[in-house]
C-alpha cells in the first residue's frame, strides 16, 4: 500500500476510534456531573482519563499497529497528559466560572476538538514515530 493511501486510512481510523473515545468522555462526564454531582473539574478529569485509556489502547493496536514498549509509549502519553490536563482543567473551570459562564458541554466540545488534533499529532510523530507498523499481523499483512 503507498504511503499516501496509507496514511489517509491511518488518519480516518484514528479520526473513527477519536470518536468513540469522545462518546465515551461525554456519557461519563454527564454520569459523573449529572448523577454523581461531582464537582465540574473532577468529572472532567475522570472522563479524561477513561477516554484516554481507551484511546490509547485501540489506537496502538489498529490504528498505528505499533509494537513498541507499551509501558514507554503509555510513559509518552502520560507526559502529554502532564501538560495538556491541567492546561485544559484550568481553561475549564475558568470559562465556566459565574464571571465568565460558558456552557460546560460546549467547553468540553471545544476542549475535545483541541485535544483530538494535538493527540493525533503527538501519538504520530512522538509516541508511535519509530514504531509505526511495527505489529507481526500488520507485516503479515503488508506482503500479502
């Protein structure tokens, strides 16, 4: 398969497992902010870090069919974790703050897009870089 075709499948199937990632922040936030009533920047924070583990886990495996040390690539994760969460934790709670207002969903919509595009070029080019098509069955399958 040429690279171009390739890297098109690889953006759609991240852009498709993204997706379900997001469905899975948002039916957890509104558990833990509607029926749990925690606080907005706990059920932030908890849906976050679902919907990275779930991210992370099928995007290695079918999107960038990478190999590479799982713990370390999961250590890479983490790190842009380190900086994005509280970043995006404090623009949250600050833009729906009484001064300021904002809609909680439409806060994590737009933090959701932010976070889509910077992970997708963080996993590409940092975490899966040197390891990408690195799984037996994506070799298996490329000289088939």
């Amino acid at each position: 398969m040429n690279g171009r075709k390739k890297e098109l499948i690889r953006s759609v199937k991240f852009v498709l497992f993204s997706i379900s990632a997001g469905v899975i922040q948002v039916l957890s936030f509104t558990l833990f902010e509607e029926v749990l009533q925690l606080q907005h920047w706990l059920a932030y924070l908890l849906s976050l870090i679902l919907s990275v583990l779930w991210n992370f886990t099928f995007n290695r495996k079918f999107t960038f069919h990478s190999a590479a040390n799982v713990p370390v690539a999961m250590l890479k994760v983490a790190g842009f974790y380190l900086v994005f969460t509280p970043l995006s934790t404090w623009w949250t709670n600050a833009l729906t703050a009484p001064e300021i207002a904002w809609n909680e969903y439409a806060v994590l919509a737009g933090t959701m897009l932010v976070n889509f595009i910077t992970e997708y070029l963080f996993q590409r080019f940092v975490v899966f870089g040197k390891s990408l098509d690195t799984d037996k069955k994506e070799k298996n399958d490329d000289t088939n």
